[in-house]
C-alpha cells in the first residue's frame, strides 16, 4: 500500500471531514506505533503502522464494498459536471474511498448498485465471460403472456441483431415481471421488452451476482455489505 495522509485515513475512517479529522490531531489523541502525531500532513502506510484515535484502532480496510438503492435521476458514474451521480450520494466518509459504480444502471432504473475501489472485483463483476446474474423488476405496458415466457428463454433478438442468453421472465400480477438476464448489454432488459412489443413503464435492479438489494435501504441509502454478502464477492473472486 502506499504511503497516505494520516489526516485522509483519519476522516476515512468515521472521524469526520478532513477539516475535523485535522482538529483531532492538535489535541493530541493520534498515535502512530505508540508516538503522538500532532502533524495532519504526516503520511503514513496504513497497512504497515498501527494508528490510534485515542484507543480506537483505525483498521486499515484496503477495499471497501457497498450496496445502494439508486434513486430515479441519478446516473452511474462516479463524477459529473451536470448531473447527479450514486457517489455524490455517498457520505463525507466513504467520499474518500474513491469508490465507482460497478456496471450501470440507467438514470431511470432504480434498485441495487454496488460501489467499490475494487477493480479487480468490478472488472470480474462486468466481464461477458462470468454470465453474473442480475435479477430486475420491470413494470410494462402490456400483459404478459406463456409466449412472452418461451421469447425470453429462447434469448431475444434485439434490435442490433444481438440475440441474447437465455433469460428468465416471471410475470408477477398483470403488468409486472422479475427479469433475470446474466449478461449487462446497454439498455439490455428495455431492449428485449421492446423485442417482443412491450414497454418498461419502470425498472428496478434486486439482485446482483447473487447479493439482494437490502428493503430496509430506502432510494438514495446505502450501507456496507454485511459479512454474507462479502463471502459472496470472494467467491466470485476466487472463481476463474
Ligand atoms: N437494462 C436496462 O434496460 N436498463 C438498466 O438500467 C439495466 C438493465
């Protein structure tokens, strides 16, 4: 691990804004290997030295992993000039971490993102040759039907000529389905709507590569992901 501001691994770890975490150290409660540091500009390798806030051990965490439920209006980027995006949504904390959204859903789509700093992760998550599994709820236009079923699992031709994995569509009351595709082409599961002469009213993402979006996460919240949820992401790591 590099070398690291003490004052950044300070507020990233809960200890408030930079500014805040800055105040800490002129009180004296920072301890680096058991010294007192008083200089916020000190950097240090967080993997190597042990750093104390008083007696809290600030445990180096080297990726961090989080679920959000993505509002409607907000995109999937990590920075942009004009709009919203899921990292603005992220506290003063987690800002720091430089986390990005893994994959994308459209500015419209709600439902469960993941962020991390984990390249090696996302680019596993987002490689054509894993088929991870997103599960989504689309809202439609029209009834569904047994031979909307069969188009599905049979893979869609889509309007690029693309034709599609097979997909699951399990239609949920009259104008309702849960969609699950293991693949991530743009615009994908609207696309294959549109394929057989339905429309996407609504989308929303509730399963990614097997970990479920949290209901008690309302649009906009986020939390880390819970220790079941972590082994999920080492299997995927683990996996060729
Ligand atoms: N498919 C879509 O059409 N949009 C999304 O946001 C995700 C999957």
């Amino acid at each position: 691990m590099a070398m690291m501001r003490i004052d950044k691994l300070v507020s990233q770890y809960g200890f408030g804004s930079r500014k805040e975490a800055k105040a800490i150290f002129k009180l004296g409660v920072v301890t680096v290997d058991g010294e007192v540091v008083t200089n916020p500009q000190m950097r240090v390798d967080p993997e190597i030295s042990e750093v104390y806030v008083g007696d809290v051990l600030i445990e180096y965490e080297k990726y961090i992993y989080v679920m959000m439920n993505k509002p409607d209006g907000v995109i999937s980027a990590s920075y942009d000039e004009e709009e919203e995006t899921v990292c603005d949504l992220l506290d003063e904390s987690h800002q720091w971490h430089n986390l990005f959204p893994v994959g994308r859903l459209d500015k419209d789509t709600t439902g469960l993102i993941i962020l991390t700093n984990d390249g090696g992760f996302a680019h596993r998550a987002l490689s054509p040759k894993k088929h991870v599994e997103k599960v989504y709820v689309a809202k439609v236009d029209r009834e569904l039907v047994e031979k909307d079923i069969k188009a599905f699992a049979l893979g869609i031709t889509l309007d690029d000529g693309y034709k599609t994995l097979p997909a699951v569509l399990e239609p949920m009351g009259e104008l309702q389905a849960r969609v699950i595709i293991k693949e991530g082409k743009f615009h994908q599961v609207k696309r294959m709507f549109e394929a057989i002469g339905a429309s996407v009213t609504s989308l929303k993402r509730v399963t990614f590569a097997g970990i479920e979006l949290d209901n008690d996460l309302t649009e906009g919240e986020f939390r880390r992901l819970n220790e079941n949820e972590m082994n999920i992401i080492s299997n995927l790591l683990s996996k060729d």
